[in-house]
C-alpha cells in the first residue's frame, strides 16, 4: 500500500508542477496523432536590442532638445556648474556631455523652440 500511495504522490508532484508552469500562459499544439498537446509558453529574454536602442535614442533626442531650448553656451555653463557637485551630479554632468549627434540633432530643433 505504501508504493501505490508512494507512486500517485509523485503524479500529483508532477501535475502541479506542470500546472504552475502553465500559470503564465500555455501553447496548444495538435501532434501528428491528433493528440492536442498543451506546454508552458516560453519565457521572453529580459531586455530585447530594440529596447535598448529606443532608449539610447530617446537619451540622445533628450540632450538634444535641452542643448537647442538652453543654447550651447548655456548649455555649457550649466554643465560646469553639475560637474563641481557630488559624485552623482559629476556622473551625471559626464554622461550630458554634448555628443556630435546630439549637437546635430540640437541644430535642426533650434529653429522650432525659439
């Protein structure tokens, strides 16, 4: 009696882990034997390239439309002024450093924010 109690509990171990990964969503699939076969969807990558480059992008589109609405001196100035600050104001000053697309991008938005 001890093995077939032994036995069905290690099949409700493994139903209930196969349902908790189904938790999150399943895909149906219909085998070569007509068996419809359900699995656990797939879990997406963490950070996809796209993300990163949209984000890259937006930064850059930021620094652009500050340094056009400010003025490159300005701009500048304030940039001096972060730099003598605390560790993260430096960091910060440091990666709002102008860049040539930034500063292309700031060109062409000039005359639209003035």
């Amino acid at each position: 009696m001890g093995d077939a109690f032994q036995g069905f509990d290690t099949r409700l171990k493994s139903i209930e882990r196969k349902r908790a990964g189904m938790e999150r969503g399943y895909v149906g699939r219909v085998g070569k034997d007509g068996l419809i076969v359900f699995r656990p969807k797939r879990r997406q990558g963490g950070i996809s390239l796209r993300g990163i480059f949209y984000l890259v992008a937006g930064f850059i589109f930021f620094k652009a439309v500050i340094i056009a609405h400010l003025g490159a001196g300005l701009y500048e100035e304030r940039l001096a002024q972060l730099a003598e600050g605390s560790v993260v104001e430096q960091a910060g000053a440091a990666v709002m450093q102008p860049d040539a697309v930034s500063a292309m991008f700031a060109s062409k938005l000039r005359p639209f924010l003035r």
